[in-house]
C-alpha cells in the first residue's frame, strides 16, 4: 500500500437502500457491468472484488448506499462518476452482485508496480492509479494530449472534468461521441492534487514526450479474381496546425499464415518480410511524414482470407517525437480485419 492510497471508509447504514428507491437489483446484470468490456472497475479492484491498487469488495456486503457514496463521491483517489456513465440502477445491480462475493484472504497484485529508478511523474502516475487503467506510459493520454499538443490547463480540464471536457475534446477533434458509456470520472483536486498533476504532465510532456494520435483502420476482405482483398486507411487525428506531426512513419501488417501478397496499392511499398517478433511474414510501406488531419490509403489482396484465429492486423511505429528517455516502444496496432 502506498502513501497516496486513502482509506476506504464504510459506514454500517444498515440494509441496502435500492428496495427504499424501488430499484429491482440483477445481481447478473452487475456481473455483465463487472466483467464486460464498457468499465474498467475490475483494473483495481480485482476481477472478483478481491482488492488490488484499489480496496476490496468481496465480502463487504456493502449496501446501496455505501455503494452509490463510493461511486459518487469515492474518499481515495478514485475518480467519481456521474448518472450518465453509471446510473442508481447499474449501482443497484452492482451492489446485488457484490453482495454474492466470497471474501478473499488476500487483495490481489496491482496490475502495474512502480518501476525501478521511475521518474518522479511516473512514479505518481502510478501511484495515484492512473496506470492501472492507461498503462505505465500513459499510451491514450499522451495521444490525446499529442492531438492538440496540450498545455497544463487542458491536460488539468481533461482530468478533473472529464465528463464534460472529453466529449468536447472529441467534438474538437471532429471525432464521434464515445461509444461506451463508462468512461474515466472526474478526479477529486483534494485527492490528487495540482502539484502531483502538474508532475505526471511534465513527465508526459518533457520527458516521455506526447505522441502522435496515429489510427490505422482495416476493412473486411473482399473477394476478387487473384484471393481476398483487404483496404487500409491510416490517418494522423491531431488538430490541424496544433497537433504533433510523425515522421519516419513504418506501417506493418501481419499475414495470415501461408497467405502470399498478390497485389498492392499505396505509396512507399517495401515489400514482404520475416518479422520475428510477430513470428509471422509482414508487408511494410514507408511513410516520411503525417502531419495532423493527414489521411493515407492502401490496399492489399492476398491469395487467402484471414480467420478467427490467424487474421490481417499491423501496428504503426515512428521514428520521431520518440520518448527522450529509454527505448522507443510507442507503437498504434491496427485491429485485425473484420470477418
């Protein structure tokens, strides 16, 4: 347990709340939330509320509204979240299916530990828990803050007003509203403070550096004459003439096993090879420049379809910004074609 971690403080208020609110819990449609892919609740407190960064929940029998306070207003560095992400009916349901958690002897590992020799900014990040969600070097919010090339006072808005700062980022951005409705909440400045903020901004910023928002997107295969024609479109989402630019831009993509390149469209082919870390044969086409709002477009048709189990998918790596410290492992991967 670090200093940063708070107590989890609950109060004996008696039998749960939902029944006085008229609330029907579903303790499955409380696991669907726990378990699906929409929150990430799970990253802290352990896939069976067993407790990890965050406290545990197994074998609290945490009432309705110990659950709701929690949510609404958390006393640790967790973010609160509003009605819109997770309304009284989700917290009815999630309080019915903690209900049913064995209590565990042990809170499980934190997903991700403090580094050896961490800079101050990471060694906060972490500790205040924004890794357990984003990763030890922050991959998402370095994009996000790259795409506008944010000062302090965006990253800080982004932060402690998320939910009504992101879908306005997004909107600047000319991107859609979020599909998901569990996002990341808003931060307590009480609990994470302007100082321990302005440290992880300035080790994103100055240290690690911001990246590009490079996005590569595959179509479905198409059949055709000569095999299975797959479209790629790559393209820099920064804002323009704000934004980060990359340069020395390599774009990878992972055949299927046996499948043999019969044709390619696209400037800066280089052709096919072995790549050992993939154990697989890639195509690669090289790209000098994205700058922001930059779109690029390719295609490849291959002498087979990919499958469930072994499809087209690629990554995008550059060359530069590249972090200023410690190996160049920035990379977007690219998702495996729909079948």
């Amino acid at each position: 347990m670090n200093k940063f971690m708070l107590a989890f403080l609950l109060l004996p208020l008696g039998a749960s709340a939902a029944f006085a609110q008229g609330l029907a819990a579903d303790a499955k449609a409380g696991q669907a939330i726990w378990e699906g892919n929409e929150t990430q609740c799970k990253n802290c407190h352990g896939r069976a509320g067993e407790g990890a960064f965050g406290p545990d929940l197994a074998g609290r029998g945490l009432s309705f509204a110990q659950f709701k306070q929690a949510v609404r207003r958390p006393w640790g560095v967790m973010p609160a979240y509003v009605d819109s992400q997770i309304n009284d009916q989700d917290i009815a349901n999630l309080t019915a299916w903690s209900a049913g958690l064995a209590k565990k002897e042990q809170p499980g590992p934190w997903r991700f530990e403090v580094p050896a020799n961490a800079p101050a900014g990471q060694a906060v990040a972490i500790n205040m828990g924004c890794s357990q969600c984003h990763g030890v070097t922050l991959n998402g919010p370095r994009g996000d803050l790259g795409a506008i090339n944010a000062d302090f006072d965006a990253f800080a808005k982004l932060v402690y007003t998320h939910t009504d700062e992101m879908p306005k980022h997004r909107a600047l951005l000319d991107e859609p509203p979020s599909p998901r409705r569990f996002m990341m909440g808003n931060f307590s400045r009480t609990r994470l403070p302007e100082a321990a903020l302005r440290e992880i901004y300035n080790w994103a910023r100055d240290d690690i550096g911001f990246r590009p928002p490079l996005a590569g997107q595959l179509s479905a295969g198409v059949k055709v004459a000569r095999g299975v024609t797959y479209k790629l479109h790559v393209e820099n989402g920064g804002l323009k003439d704000r934004g980060l630019a990359a340069e020395g831009v390599t774009i990878s993509l992972v055949l299927p096993a046996g499948a043999k390149v019969v044709g390619t469209t696209g400037a800066g082919y280089q052709g096919v090879h072995m790549d050992e870390a993939a154990k697989a044969n890639v195509a690669v086409w090289n790209l000098a420049k994205s700058a922001p709002r930059d779109e690029a477009d390719y295609s490849i048709t291959l002498s087979k379809a990919g499958t469930k189990d072994d499809n087209l998918r690629g990554n995008i790596r550059w060359q530069t910004p590249a972090p200023k410290t410690g190996p160049n492992t920035d990379v977007a991967n690219i998702a495996p074609a729909p079948l």
